[in-house]
C-alpha cells in the first residue's frame, strides 16, 4: 500500500473510533432511559398518576390498603439537595477563589491534594460519621434526643458535593485570561472588586456547571443519606424531622419486592422521576449557560 | 473515506450489541449453599454455618446473606437462594405467587425468638402492656406520658418493610394496622440497638439475640428490655425468660424458620439436621435465642423426608 493511502487509511480508523465511542455514550443514556420507562409504565394501571404525584402517603406492603403516594419522598429530597447546595456553594466558590486569587503557591499545592483526597471518601464512611459524630452533635445543638435529621443528610452531602464544586470553579477560575484581571487593576479596581466583577462574572458558565454537578451529586446520593437521615415516610416539616429520600426508598425496597409486581414496577416509577429531575436540572443549566453566552457576545 | 462510508454500520454494530449483552446474565458461580433472608437470623445462621463448615471440611461451602425475610422469600420465589431464612410466617400473597411459580416450600423452625421491645436505660418504665405497645407504633399514642413516663414526645425506631420483625409486629401487635409515618425505619438490628442507646426518649424491638449482652448475660449498654403484658391486668414477663418464652406466658414469643423449594437437595438436608439436631440446638441457646420444641421437632422430621 502507498504511503498515501496507508495515512488515510489511519485516519478513517481513528475518526471511527471516536465515532464508536460518541455514539457508545448517547446508546447507553438512551438504553437507560428506555429501561426506566419500560418498567415503569406498567406501574400505572393500578395506580393512578395523580395519587402518585401527590399523595403523601408511601406504604405499598400495607395490610390495610397499599399506598403509593411519592410526595414526602421528592419532599424530602429536595429539601435535603436544597440544603446541601446552599451550603456547599459559598463554601465551595470561597474556597476556589481563596485557591485561585489569594492563596501562596504552596498553600495552593496543599490544600488542592486534600480537597480531592475528600472526594475519595466512600459514601458509606461518609454516612456512618453521620450517625457517630454528626448525629449527637445535632442532637446536643438543637436540643433534641437523635440527630438522623434532614440536616444531618444536607451537611454530609455538602461535604460530599464541596470537592467537585471546588475543583471545577478553580480550574474555571483559573481559566479566565489573566489580560481581563490585569486590565480590571490596571484601571483602578481593588483584588476584591476583580474578583467580584471581572474573575467570577468571567467564569460563570463553569461555576454554574460547577454548582449543576455538585447538585447532581446530592440529589443521586444513597448511602449517606439510607444511613444518617432515619428513613421516616412521614412528610418533612422541618430540617429536625427525619426524612426519606427517592434514592434510599428504592435502595431499602428493591431487594424484597418479588419481580413484576406493582410494588417493583412503582420503585421504577421513582427512578424514572429522579431521571427527570436530574434531565430538569441539566437542562435548567444548559439554557442558563446559553443566555449568559449569548449575552456575553 | 472509508470512515463515512461505515458510519451507519458502526452505529448499527454497537446497537445490536448492546442489545444482545443486555439479556446476558451470566449466573454461574462456584457450587455454594446459598442462604438469604432475615437480619434476625443472620448472626445466629452465620454462626451455624460456620461450626458445620468447621466439622464438615469436605462439605459444600456455605454462603449466609441477609437482606430481610421478605428478600429471602423473594429470592426463594425467585429461584436465586437455596435456604430462606424469615422471622415470620409466609403471607398468603407469597403463598399464591410460590403456587404461582411453582415453587413448593418445606417450611423448619429452627430457633425461637422473644421479641423484645427495648428503651433506653434512661427510661423510668419497666413494663408495657401489648395495646400499648401497639398504640405507640401505630402512632395513636405519641408522649411516653400517656404511658406513665415522663413529658417526652415518643422517638420511634424500627425496621423497614423486607424485614420478617416488621411484619410480624405489625400482625401481632399493630394488629394489621399501618405504622405511624413516624417511625424511622433503620437498615438492621444493629443499627436499631445503636439508635436506642443513644436516644434517651426512643423505643424500639429486636430479636432476643441481639439485645442481651452474651458475655454477662445483661442487656446491651445503653438498653432497658421492658416486661410485656399480655393486658393491663396480666403479669408482664421478660423476653429473657426461657419459662415464660416458652410457656407463651410472654406475649410476643416467635419461631425462626428456614425454608427451602420442595425437598431440601443432600447439602442442605444435611446442614438443616445439623441445626435441628443436638449441636445445633446448642449454638442457638449459645447466641442467646431459644432452642425449638416439641411440637416443631415434630414438623421438622416430616418435612425432611
């Protein structure tokens, strides 16, 4: 073979290649989402969508009549992912512009290796500080008798979400051309108001992703939140209440239910609207990015 | 070149794959006994399982998960365990799937159980009687003034619903009434006695085994076991009286079954007459439960053979 075609021929494999690989990603989203769907729809002939949706009541094994309502669930999962945001992103972006904008090269060169050391903890040691050390601390605070609370869930999952929110704003931070910073104190402007007005507005669209992964992090999390929240079905009322989220309903329930029951085609059900809560918030972000892109120009 | 011409071939190849690795499950493992089922149990058949393996090297190797009564059932209607182990009765809507499948249950009692209901040690009561008991996890009583104690809101503990201990309170105490939504539904026994010794106004229950310190033969640290009375005007006994465990004076004594798909095969008919038998019987009084009687041995020899 020609030198020529031998080049060309190497090519084309490498394009199909990565072409291979593109199309694995988008098969294996839409094979899940199919599974999802699949499984879940024959949940709804013997459950009615409305009771679904908004019934706050969740007891399927009932003697008395089963009952499939997800209200306090998605309730209490967005209560403990809300939480966990609010905590975990001034945290996170403060520690990301400290690392970026103020820290020493060494400070920088210690702090960034811990930061992703902590993002290597197990869910599972996460979960059980929860309960050992997290759970009589909340309980001596607030004065109550158990800490296994809403908020004992938020702040184990901040901690989890802090790593990837930290590392992703950096690395955005980092990315914003140094000629818009110098600029911004070449005019006049204090580090503080660079950061404020220049740094941060400049890296938005990777703070926001920053903020959008670490929220998809909390909202998937299981372990820690099956293990420190006390898994009550009651609907939340408060950050002291103990609550149970989508994704320790279907971790606790999914080994007992026998298959193709309602009860199995129910937990699908749930797994099917994390799926979309998830597809919302991504989606949230994505047209977000694209407006602040668009206006930039 | 050659790249736009395979596009649609490549795109075809990796969906027909996926399709065709999806249904492939692959099951196979090394021929092991496989015992799923009740977090009472485990402990006590884990135990079991170990000291047969210890006298027996040559035997088939024994695998003991948990999961909860109702996962064992599950997996016994499912055809993926050997052995289930459950802390209660099977329901009529697992008997109809079984007959269903055409799975075919030889159901041994191998240990009895006195359910206990445990607070923490803080807590001036010692006794209780079974409609209160009832009351409070149904959620009708929720200040343990109601019941004698201090002005203290009542902070529940319990299992979750795969659990045999769930279910059998629920028929037996709740008297097939729903659990109060309050309940905080722990992953195990374990973490039920953990929740209760540090939680001076809670409530919760557990198997016999798990609440008695085996060393000292006194409740776990951090644990009171209350009396049950069968009515307010009945002696209340403690689940920690043989006597009264097996008399039924004690309100809320259970057998442990194990239960396996028709005939149990060779291995496990001989694992089975090593619990049931002399040896095993002691093993179970040894993890603090209470060895069967007369009337389960009875059952047990039939459903052997």
């Amino acid at each position: 073979m020609t030198k020529q075609r031998l080049r060309n021929l190497k090519e084309s494999a490498a394009k199909a290649f990565f072409f291979t690989n593109g199309i694995l990603a988008i098969v294996v989203l839409l094979g899940i989402f199919v599974l999802l769907l699949a499984s879940a729809v024959p949940a709804f002939r013997e459950i009615r969508i409305k009771e679904f949706l908004t019934s706050a009541a969740w007891d399927p094994t009932s003697p008395v009549k089963a009952e499939y309502g997800i209200l306090s669930m998605i309730a209490s999962t967005v209560l403990v992912t809300v939480v966990a945001v609010v905590i975990a992103f001034p945290i996170g972006l403060g520690v990301a512009a400290y690392l970026s904008d103020v820290a020493h090269w060494r400070v920088r060169e210690i702090v960034k290796p811990i930061v992703e050391i902590l993002a290597g903890i197990p869910s599972v040691v996460v979960g059980f500080l929860g309960i050992v050390l997290l759970g009589p601390a909340l309980a001596k605070l607030f004065g109550k008798t158990h800490g296994l609370n809403a908020l004992n869930g938020a702040i184990l999952l901040a901690v989890m979400a802090l790593p990837t929110i930290i590392s992703i704003s950096e690395d955005s931070l980092n990315a914003v051309p140094s000629s818009y910073s110098e600029a911004s104190l070449a005019l006049g402007g204090s580090r503080w108001q660079t950061l404020i007005r220049v740094k941060i507005p400049a890296a938005l669209s990777g703070i926001i992703a920053a903020f959008m992964l670490g929220m998809g992090r909390a909202i998937g999390e299981t372990m820690t939140v099956l293990m420190a929240t006390g898994n009550a079905r009651a609907f939340p009322h408060g950050l002291l209440d103990s609550v149970r989220t989508m994704t320790s309903n279907i971790a606790i329930e999914l080994g007992e239910v026998p298959y193709y029951t309602t009860h199995y085609y129910a937990l699908f059900a749930i797994g099917l609207v994390l799926f979309i809560m998830t597809f919302g918030v991504n989606l949230v972000a994505d047209v977000v990015l694209r407006k602040y892109q668009e206006r930039e120009q | 070149m050659l790249y736009e011409r395979f596009k649609k071939w490549i795109v075809a190849a990796e969906l027909a794959m996926a399709l065709v690795f999806t249904p492939i499950l692959i099951g196979q493992g090394k021929k092991m006994i496989q015992i799923k089922g009740s977090d009472t149990m485990i402990n006590l058949v884990q135990i079991l399982a170990e000291e047969y393996m210890g006298k027996n090297p040559k035997a088939t190797p024994i695998a003991v998960l948990g999961g909860g009564s109702g996962t064992g059932i599950t997996a016994l209607i499912n055809g993926t365990t050997d052995i289930a182990n459950h802390s209660r009765d099977l329901s009529p809507k697992e008997t109809n799937q079984m007959w269903e499948r055409g799975v075919k249950p030889r159901v041994f009692a191998i240990a009895v159980d006195g359910l206990s209901i445990i607070v923490n040690e803080k807590n001036p009561l010692n006794q209780l009687t079974m409609d209160q008991v009832g009351a409070i996890y149904r959620g009708d009583v929720k200040n343990w003034q109601a019941v004698g104690g201090p002005a203290q809101p009542i902070s529940l503990y319990g299992r979750q619903s795969n659990s045999g201990t769930y279910a059998f309170l629920q028929e037996h105490v709740l008297k097939n009434k729903n659990y109060s939504p309050d309940v905080k539904e722990m992953n195990g026994n374990a973490q039920i006695i953990e929740g209760v010794a540090a939680d001076a106004a809670a409530i919760g229950y557990a198997g016999v085994g798990y609440v008695v310190d085996k060393a000292t033969g006194k409740p776990m640290k951090g644990l009171k076991i209350l009396n049950i009375a069968k009515d307010a005007k009945a002696q209340g006994y403690s689940p920690t009286d043989k006597a009264a465990v097996d008399s039924g004076n004690y309100p809320i004594s259970r057998a442990l079954f194990q239960s396996t798909n028709g005939k149990p095969g060779a291995d496990a008919a001989a694992f089975l007459q090593f619990i049931l038998g002399p040896e095993g019987q002691k093993i179970v009084e040894r993890e603090g439960f209470y060895p069967i009687g007369a009337k389960y041995i009875e059952a047990n020899t039939k459903n052997l053979k």
